[in-house]
C-alpha cells in the first residue's frame, strides 16, 4: 500500500489546547488506519518542505483575540506563495480552542485555506472553555477521519 503523510500543524500554549491535539494526534495515528505517516510540527516550526511532502493537513490553533494565534498565522505567511500552486485540493481539518469564541479564527483560517484552494475534508471542531468528553472526542473524530480519508487514497 502507498504511503501517504498528514501533517498536523499546531500552536499549542495551553493545557486545553493541548488536550485537543492529543485527541486530534491520537485519532490521526489510530492503528486501523494503514498507509498513513503523521508528522507533527509547531506552526512556528513547520515549513515549505513539510508541507509540500504532506498530502493532507490538521490546523490547530487558540483564538486570541477574535483571530486566530500569530504563530499559526506566521505559518500561512511563510508557506502561502511556495505553496500556492503545488498543494491545491489537499484536504484539511480544522480544531480551535477560545475562552469566549472562535467565530473570528475560524473565518481567518477559512479565507487562507480558500485562497491556499485546500478542501475542508471535516467540519472544523470549536471548543470554548474547558474541553468536555464531547470535544475531545470530536477532536478524535477529526484527526481519524482526515487520516483514514488519506489512507482510502493511499489504496488507490
């Protein structure tokens, strides 16, 4: 079976957050999903490279301040234009943590995502306050559910 590779991407400072991307990692690295490598960058550290080499994506970020963080946004910046082009149609999945809302980060994240041409392989998951069961297993959802839509194409 072809190998395929998801990168997720995350900005994590907080204990929410950071039990958000467990659930995301975990459903992403399932064992009954085959064919799937997941690589693991910070947003300030993924770059051109990982993301050219990905097949598809996970984006995790907190809202702050009505947008999304700064180092998911340095991110779009550093790989937008190198990745215009070559990366068009990969699918992503989205998670967002925010104390009061997520609606400014998640639109933020969408107006990139539309330009970069990427498609939305999952609803995105928005968790305000402190994450439920519910949300973490929604995070799970989400993580399993871009691998394992990777692994279908790595069947192909």
């Amino acid at each position: 079976m072809a190998s395929r590779s998801l990168l997720i991407v995350h900005h994590t400072p907080s204990p929410a957050l950071h039990s958000l991307f467990e659930a995301v990692r975990s459903g992403a690295t399932d064992p009954q999903i085959e064919g799937v490598a997941v690589e693991v960058r910070s947003a300030l550290g993924a770059t051109v490279v990982d993301v050219l080499e990905a097949d598809g994506y996970l984006l995790g970020t907190p809202a702050n301040l009505g947008y999304m963080s700064g180092a998911l946004k340095h991110f779009f910046d550093t790989i937008y234009y190198p990745c215009l082009e070559a990366t068009v149609g990969r699918p992503y999945g989205v998670y967002v943590h925010g104390n009061n809302d997520t609606d400014g980060a998640l639109a933020g994240i969408e107006k990139i995502v539309t330009g970069l041409r990427w498609r939305a392989a999952q609803a995105p998951v928005s968790v305000i306050g402190t994450p439920a069961q519910t949300d973490l297993d929604a995070c799970w959802e989400l993580g399993a559910a871009v691998a394992a839509g990777l692994s279908l194409d790595a069947g192909r």
